[in-house]
C-alpha cells in the first residue's frame, strides 16, 4: 500500500484582504504551520501541522484567522469515527501507543450535568450574600469529634488539640502540576493566584523550584512514586504534604518525562542528571499494603513534626470507597480523588478514555463509606477530575467533598486551548512546554490575575448560589444530598448518588 | 548677584539652562560679540546651502531668553576680564560686573600666511564660523556671479561648505593639505567613500596639497596650489580649523594654554570663573592631561556642567570624546572616537560593501571599543557610541559587533539591564 | 530638568514573545487613517516603526525611546528640535526644526532614533502616544510585555 498522508485534523482560513502579511502568524507558531512565500507575498498554512491551538487565531491583529475543524477528514460514521480511523492508522505506522494529553474526552455522560439544584421559596427565605455574611472559608485536615473547653477567670479558651489544617478562602485549589509537565511560569501563575486569593497549589512530582519556595505557605508539595526532589526540607517547605499513588488520567501507571525535557533547571528541582528520563514508577515500591502507606505517612509526620496534614491522592476506580477507607484509617488527614476526567501531560490514550470511575459517583460512595464506619471527621476529602465550574464545585461539595482541585480550568484561564499536544512540549500559550521561547509566553502577573479572577467569580457564584438555597455557610451544603436531585438518573444510580430523583420532595 | 555668561553658543546657553534651573532669581545676562544670539552655528552652511530658513536657525529663539528671565546684550564683544574687580570690559568701553562669570566664547577661524592674500584688504575671501559670514558668501556670490570656488581645509567645517556650495550649483575644489579628507575622524577608506560622492556630484578634491599663492587685486581671481596647478576662483573659503577664541584674557591672570584651563568642575585657576566649550581646555586628573574637544555635545555638557557648579551644585564632568555625524554628498558619516589605526594594540574589525557604499569600523583596544567609523550606514551607532563611553568589555561579544542586525540583545545582560533601567549616566556625574 | 511625574514605558525583556505587534499598531498609531489594513494597503511606503524588535535565539524584546532624564540626543541636538517638552517630560523631535545631521542617532545608546523615511528626512522616534490614553505598543502588547510607568523625578 502507498504511504498515506495523514489527514488534517484543522483547516486554517486566512482572509486575504484583511492579511497585513505583519508576520505574527509565522513567527508564533511553535509547529510551524504558517510561513511566508516572500514571492507571492502571501501567507500560507501547513494544515496538517495545524493542531488546532488557536494562538495565532488569538494574536492575529486583523482578525484574518479563522481556525475550523476539517469537516470530513474522514468519511463520517458512526462507529468508525474519524478519530477511530486516524488512530488505526497511526498505529499501523508507529507500531506504538498512542499517546495524547489532559484530560479524556468522550462522550461519557455527566454526572455534574445530571444533577440540579434547589432553592429556597416562602418557607425559608433565601439569603442575599451581598448584603449578609456568606462563609465559604473551609478548613482541610482532621476534626476532633467534640471539643473540650477550660474556663478560668471569666475566660474560655480551647483544650482540645487541633490537628495541624490548610485554611481556603475558597473551597477550590490548584491540583498537582509538576514543574517539568508545566512551565515554571505557568507555576509561578498558580502560585501567586493561591497567594493572593487565599488557597493552595500543588507542586505535583516534580520538585520545588527555587523561585516557588517564597510560596510555601499556599503550597501542598507531593511526594510520588518517582520520590523526585524529595528530601526533609522538600517536605518541609509547603503548608502540607500529598502522597501521590494515582492519577485520574492515568490510574494504575506511572509517569514518564523524557530526557530531552529534562533541562539544567528540571535537572536541579527534580534532583537527576541532565539528560536522563524521569521516570515514575507504577505503584510506590515501597507500598503494597495499606500498611506501607501508613508508614509512608507517618515517616512524613515525623519529618515534618506532625504540624502539617499528609493526604494521599488515589485515581477514582471501582474499589474507590474501601481504599479511601484504609487511607483514612492509614492516618491521612485528607484523601484527594481524582475522577477519570482528571488531565495530565501525557497519558496512553487507551488509558486516559477507559480506565477509572466518574468524580461524582466516587464523592458520593467515598463520603457515604466514611460516615457509615464513622471516621469521615478524621480526613477531609479534596475531588478532582473535571470540574468545569463553579455549580461543578457546588454539586461535588453537595455529594460530600470538602473542597475541590481544579487543573485543567486552571489552565485554560491561563490561555489553554485544549489542543492535547502537552506531551509535545511545544504549548504555543507558553503552559506545557520548557522551551525557552514558549515560557516566556506566559507572563505570570497576567497569569496570575487571570487564575485569580476565576476564582474569584466562582467563589461570587457559589455565594450565589448558597444564598439561593438559604444556606449563609458552606459547612451546611457538605454532604447536604437534599440539595441535589437528579434528572434522567437511573434508579440505581440515584442510589449511589444518594439523591432523589428530581420531583421528589423531601 | 549676577551670572554673567560670555557667549551664546551651546556652552553659554546649557550654562544658562542649568543655572535658571537650580536658582530662579538670581540675574543671568549673556553677553555676544555676534548681532544675534541663539542661532546654531553648524546651521551656517545649511542656511547657505538654502535648507534652513532664517526662522529656522534659532537653536534657542529670542522669546525663549526672556521666557527663562535671561538677558541677552547682543554685539558686545569682551576685551578684558578684571578678576581682582570682577569686571569685564567691552569693546565700547563699558564695564560690567559679575558675581560668577562663564568664558564660553568658543573659537576663532584659524588664517594661514599665503602669498597675496590679505584677508581685510581682498574680497572673495572668507572664513566659515558665524552666521554673518554665510550672509556674505551668499551675498557675494549673487553680486558677482560666482560659480566656482576654492575651499581650503577638507576637515568638517570645509566640506559642509562644499557641500552647501555644490547645492548652490557651484563648481567646488578641495584642497586639503593632508593625504585625504576628514583625516582628523577617517581612515582612507572612509574617506575615499566621501572623495568618490563628492567627485561624482562635480567637485575637485585635491589631497596632498594646499594654496601657496593668492591672485588677484581687490579682488581674488586665482589660487596657485603647492603642487604647480592653478584654479581659477572668484571665491576661497578658508576653513583650515579654529583655535580657542582666549585672546582677551590675557591680562587677567586667568590660566590659559591653548585654551582656558578647567578642572573636572569647569573652574579656571581663579575663583567664580568658569570656562566651558571650544574656549575651554579640560584637564582630565584621572588622564592627567589635557585636550579641547571642539563639539557640540562636548561643549553642551560642558556647560551644563559649569551650570550645575555655577549655581552651587557640585557636578563633575566625566570627560568627553571626539565624535562627529555629518552628511556629506548624500553620504551619512558618523565617526566616534579613537578611530586611526595608528595607535599601537589595537583590534580593528572592518565590514565593508561596495555595492551599498557601505563602511564599518571599529577599534578594540584591551578589550574594549575606543573608536567606531560608519558611513553609509549608521543606524543605531549610538549603541557603539554607549559603548565607547560606558568602556564596556567587548571581548564575549566581538563576533557580534559587525552583524547586520546588531542590537542591545547582543550587549552582556548586565549592561544592557542597567541600561534599559535608565541607570546609567553618560557624560555627567 | 522637569520634576513630578513623568511617563515611562517599561520593557520587560523576559515576556516578549517577538511577535512584533508593537511595531505594527505604533505604525498605525501614526498613520493617516489609523487602520491596520489601510495603513498596510495605502500608508506603509512612508512610515517607519519608533519601537524596534530585537530578537536573538529565544530573547526578544521591544525597545523605544526611553525619554532619558539626562538625554544625550537632547544635549547633541544642534537645531533644538530634539527638545524635553516641560509639561509631559517626554523628549520630542520639532520636525520642522530637524535638519538631519542625525547627531542624536551618534549619541543614542539605545539606538532608538531612526532616519525618517521617504520625504521624511529628519529624525524618528517615539512620542509615547501623548494623544492616547496608552501608547499603542503598551496597549497591544498580547503580554504585557511593554507597561506604562509613571516615575517621579
């Protein structure tokens, strides 16, 4: 058979008329789809290199770009989609495993958009949070099941000893995003945002950057299977340590960042040679049993004096409610599970868009297991995995969560197109890349501004919301399945989700 | 108390400037020998050449003295400075008082002795350094019809003559006693680059060579040259150099070698007098010489200086450097610096395009860039020029220097930080 | 020297991407019609960019007049057309007066000052947009890679 020419996933339209020929088109393009014919003084588009980015779209100063899906790449069918066919036959060149980046995208239903809220009507009046106090701060760690107090003189104060917590002025924070998956000023964006608004981010497997450390106390440093940068001052630095044992995007193996993005820099924060592959384990090799884990954890309490929380991350899968069970009894002050519509850097696809539960019904079963064996006060449960928004937050605080970790809205209000090409390394928005070039693309103040924004407007929203239902604290909608019904729910679905059907009433 | 400022070229006026700046009461009056004040004097050979109009002459207009409340007495020319009575007397035999008094009187044309040639008695023959003696030339070329004439001194002055001259649509000739034009600031090379767009706009450039006789009764006729040719010429141009214009002081006890003395504050050997411009030769005490620099930007800073330390604020001058820009036939030139090679040591870098009528050089001496020669080209010489004076090490980017796209990105980072922070001062301290 | 507040555009070298937009919109600041495709249709031929780009492997950056304190071309002007205005602090070139000598291209050490183009033959720099609000390069800049600045002096 003749070596057949990929197809173009995009075709880039130029109108000529407004084309200045300024260039900007050429010169962003990190995959050098546009270029120059000096001759014809024109401007042309590769659309087979075109991933579909939208940057030179967005920097475009004419409005001469217009970036569309090739509407029959592929013959249409119904089974033998396009992305079917241009898999096959990528495979049956390479010979390899397909790999792809963020998170899956399938037509797997929703279960966030399955699920409506309620609000307050006549009986108990709504709340407007512009004129009321509205309390959406959250408090992550282990809870005593009472307090004790001591009165002297007139005065009362706590005996009770608190467990170390991570305060949030909202109940959202940055999911882990190693400093190698992501620019370190993608990082520095995120960092600066928690910073200003009030929560946390994540330095995810890759180690601490010098320039992070002045984050510290908005940062959750994560220990993984790889033990990449780890050592006691690592684990001292943030305001709280995560085990990492799985990923949403990836459940049940382990990470890869090839040599050639291991830079100088990398190099130094992930503590491996320049050059060499860092490689992730699957499991921890020191973690068989839940056992182990509980020695992790507490090897981590001990070095970091018991004053800050350990939580571990494990990807939703079907046993998710037993395991975070053990992790709770392991002595985790918060379990963190990512759904299978958690993102990454670079997944097999085949493992991305099959392997791992929806978020929604992994809160619910999670949350409802604890509070059965009466131990959901001992950790905090943080979710991620595809939360799109703030009724996203809502809904998953409803079901049970504590709070929430966002990666890929993060990203995208950082400029993310979702074009899928992280494992590239050529991110034109300056976000998945270590190219020198590209970084610079992202300027962190803007960033910054940007990723705090969105927090802000969600937390605006979710006020909304909360007043809405009469609620003036978001400690009453946590586990508050009475606020949720579902609507073209299955029964048995219902059942896990815990909620009723929409019409029901209480 | 009263500032009293001789000369209103660029010394006197940033003298003035900086002096009204710092104190905004005190008397400050301008004295010129000229009967106008406030005109630029490179602009001469524009207004010859019939590029700038009157109006346009004025680097300073005269709404612009009485605006900052500095007098100006035109046509007064000084001939003697009494320290001991902090007087000075004019020609007319008035005697004026000052508190602190700046010499910025710059420069007199320098006249050769040649054969015939009696420069008050004949006409046809000028100097070039006011205004007044573009008036003349004009004037006399209208009246008697002139179309040819000699210009003797192919140095700066001489060539921006020429080059008005050619406008007028003369038949000009050069004579230059050294072996090329502009031998002060070019190389040969340089220079051959000017002879070539000089010859092609018709004139005659005579190198190796100068007048030795003048002809003619009242008025010129012809000039014999050294080598045996004869020009024919109803008009001759002397602009052979100027010499610091320090003859009134004679008697006054102020310190003078070729030209007054300063230190680094702009201070003559005597209390409140100050000199500043091609009147003033500086001693540098960290050279441990002296020189005079007779350019603008010299002169300008020079008494911006004398200003500062006028008025009481203690500002020393860094020193400044020979530099010149000029257009000549159509040829832009800019020459900065050390830029012979006959200094021992040095590094030359050249880059040279005869289809562009392109010229680059630039002298490394230990290291660092002590000259710098453009012509034809001379975008962005400013940043050779920065760095001439800044002597920054140019060893970890020599190889960069003569590229085409050139810039601050090839510059060390520290440098250009400093730089594009705003933090680096040239010329003053 | 002016004192107060004094308009300043800053470069931040580590966040230009090259995309020469800045040179572009300064164009078009500058034009008659004050349109992109019109400028590129009609007006280029005469009009020449105050913001230069350099670029060098990945660094690149955008560098316009920084309106010096103690500006040399002001000092080496001889026609007095390169002037300090006193009431913005920025430096300006009096077209009619320039004569181009190109003096303040000698002494630039940015190298910012340009030969005017076509029938333009006098000096060329940037004005800092005073009849904008922002200076078209600052205000086009897709990060924020040149800001505006007030500094006191």
């Amino acid at each position: 058979m003749a070596k057949r020419r990929s197809t173009a996933d995009f075709v880039l339209e130029r109108d000529d008329y407004k084309c200045i020929r300024c260039l900007a088109c050429v010169r962003v393009c990190s995959y050098g789809a546009n270029f120059y014919d000096e001759r014809e003084n024109m401007v042309f588009t590769e659309n087979r290199k075109c991933v579909g980015c939208h940057f030179c779209e967005a920097i475009c100063p004419t409005e001469a770009i217009v970036v569309q899906h090739n509407p029959l790449a592929i013959r249409w069918n119904a089974h033998w989609t396009s992305e079917v066919v241009t898999d096959i036959m990528k495979q049956a060149e390479t010979g390899g495993v397909l790999l792809t980046s963020m998170g899956n995208d399938k037509p797997y239903f929703t279960y966030f958009d399955r699920m409506v809220l309620n609000a307050s009507q006549v009986t108990n009046p709504s709340i407007d949070p512009l004129r009321e106090p509205m309390e959406i701060r959250t408090f992550i760690g282990k809870k005593p099941l009472s307090l004790e107090l001591e009165e002297s003189e007139g005065s009362v104060a706590l005996k009770t000893q608190i467990a170390p917590q991570l305060k949030l002025e909202v109940p959202i924070m940055f999911s882990a995003m190693s400093y190698g998956s992501i620019s370190l000023n993608a990082s520095k964006s995120l960092a600066k945002a928690a910073q200003t608004v009030g929560t946390y981010f994540n330095t995810g497997e890759g180690g601490l950057h010098k320039d992070l450390k002045e984050f510290g106390e908005n940062m959750i440093v994560q220990c993984a299977s790889g033990r990449f940068g780890v050592n006691v001052d690592y684990l001292n630095a943030g305001a709280a340590v995560e085990i990492k044992i799985g990923q949403g995007a990836k459940p049940g193996i382990g990470g890869h960042l090839p040599g050639e993005k291991v830079t100088e820099p990398i190099s130094e924060t992930r503590m491996i040679p320049v050059g060499t592959d860092a490689i992730s384990p699957a499991p921890h090799h020191d973690i068989y049993s839940i056992e182990d884990l509980r020695q992790l954890i507490y090897a981590i309490k001990e070095a970091t004096r018991y004053k800050k929380p350990v939580g571990v991350k494990i990807a939703a899968v079907h046993n998710v409610a037993p395991i975070a069970s053990g992790i709770v009894r392991a002595g985790a002050d918060f379990v963190v599970i990512d759904g299978i519509r958690g993102g990454t850097g670079a997944t097999p696809k085949v493992t991305r868009d099959n392997v791992g539960i929806p978020i929604e019904l992994a809160i619910a079963v999670v949350d409802k297991r604890l509070r059965d064996e009466g131990i959901r006060h001992l950790a905090s449960i943080i979710v991620a995995g595809g939360i799109r928004k703030s009724s996203d937050v809502i809904k998953a605080i409803a079901l049970g969560a504590d709070a929430v970790y966002i990666g890929t809205a993060a990203l995208v209000a950082l400029g993310c197109h979702l074009c899928q090409k992280c494992y590239m390394g050529k991110c034109n928005w300056g976000i998945a890349t270590q190219d020198p070039k590209l970084v610079r693309r992202l300027n962190p103040e803007i960033g910054a501004r940007r990723a705090a924004n969105l927090l802000r407007a969600w937390a605006l929203e979710i006020k909304e919301i909360l007043g809405g239902m009469g609620i003036n604290a978001i400690e009453s909608l946590r586990g508050n399945r009475d606020v949720l019904r579902g609507v073209g729910l299955q029964e048995h679905e219902l059942e896990i989700l815990g909620i009723k059907p929409a019409g029901e009433a209480w | 108390m009263r500032y009293l400022i001789i000369g209103t070229g660029p010394a006197g006026i940033a003298a003035a400037e900086k002096i009204r700046g710092l104190d905004e009461e005190n008397e400050i009056l301008m004295l010129t020998s000229e009967e106008i004040a406030g005109y630029s004097k490179p602009l001469i050979t524009y207004f010859l050449g019939r590029k700038v109009n009157e109006d346009r002459m004025f680097y300073r207009p005269p709404w612009y003295f009485e605006e900052r409340n500095i007098s100006v007495m035109t046509s007064t020319k000084v001939i003697e400075v009494n320290p001991a009575k902090k007087l000075v007397i004019t020609e007319s035999g008035e005697a004026i008082n000052y508190d602190r008094l700046l010499i910025a009187t710059g420069g007199l044309p320098i006249v050769p002795e040649i054969e015939g040639l009696n420069p008050s008695e004949m006409e046809g023959v000028f100097t070039f350094t006011q205004w007044k003696d573009s008036k003349d030339v004009a004037k006399y070329i209208t009246d008697n019809d002139v179309t040819e004439a000699v210009v003797l001194g192919g140095g700066l002055i001489g060539l921006k003559t020429t080059e008005a001259l050619l406008e007028l649509g003369l038949k000009v000739s050069i004579v230059e006693l050294s072996d090329r034009i502009l031998s002060n600031t070019f190389d040969k090379k340089a220079s051959m680059i000017v002879t070539s767009a000089l010859q092609k706009r018709g004139c005659n450039v005579y190198t190796n060579d100068t007048i030795v006789q003048v002809k003619g009764k009242k008025k010129i006729t012809k000039v014999v040259l050294k080598s045996g040719r004869e020009i024919k010429t109803k008009l001759l141009i002397i602009a052979i150099g100027v010499k610091p214009n320090v003859g009134f002081l004679k008697e006054s006890g102020v310190r003078v070698n070729r030209g007054v003395v300063v230190n680094e504050h702009m201070e003559t050997n005597i209390t409140d007098i100050f000199a500043a411009g091609d009147c003033a030769e500086f001693y540098d005490p960290r050279l441990g010489k002296s020189s005079t620099i007779a350019i603008w930007p010299v002169a300008f800073s020079e008494g911006e200086v004398a200003g500062y330390n006028m008025a009481g604020e203690r500002v020393s001058y860094q020193g400044g450097i020979p530099m010149n820009s000029v257009e000549i036939a159509g040829v832009a030139t800019i020459s900065v610096g050390n830029t012979s090679a006959e200094v021992e040591n040095v590094e030359i870098l050249e880059y040279e395009s005869d289809k562009r009528s392109v010229y680059k050089k630039l002298v490394i001496k230990d290291g660092k860039l002590v000259g710098a020669v453009f012509v034809g080209d001379i975008d962005r010489a400013g940043i050779y020029t920065g760095l001439i004076l800044q002597k920054v090490d140019v060893s970890s980017f020599k190889d960069d220097l003569m590229r085409d796209d050139f810039g601050l990105v090839y510059l060390p980072k520290e440098y250009r930080k400093k730089l594009m922070e705003g933090e680096l001062k040239v010329w003053l301290e | 020297m002016v004192k107060g507040m004094r308009k300043k555009i800053l470069v931040k070298e580590e966040y230009c991407i090259g995309c020469r937009l800045c040179e572009i919109y300064c164009v078009t600041a500058h034009s008659q019609s004050k349109n992109l495709i019109r400028v590129f249709r009609y007006e280029l031929g005469e009009l020449a960019p105050a913001v230069i780009v350099e670029e060098r492997e990945y660094t690149t950056f955008a560098v316009q007049c920084r309106h010096c304190e103690e500006a040399s071309c002001v000092r080496a002007c001889i026609t007095g057309a390169m002037h300090r205005d006193s009431s913005t602090g920025a430096v300006y070139v009096d077209r009619d007066k320039c004569v181009g000598c190109w003096m303040c291209i000698m002494v630039c050490p940015y190298g910012v000052i340009k030969r005017g183009t076509g029938s333009n033959k006098v000096a060329s720099k940037c004005d800092l947009c005073l009849d904008r609000e922002l200076p078209a390069c600052v205000e086009n800049c897709p990060n924020e890679a040149l800001v505006l600045t007030e500094v006191n002096e």
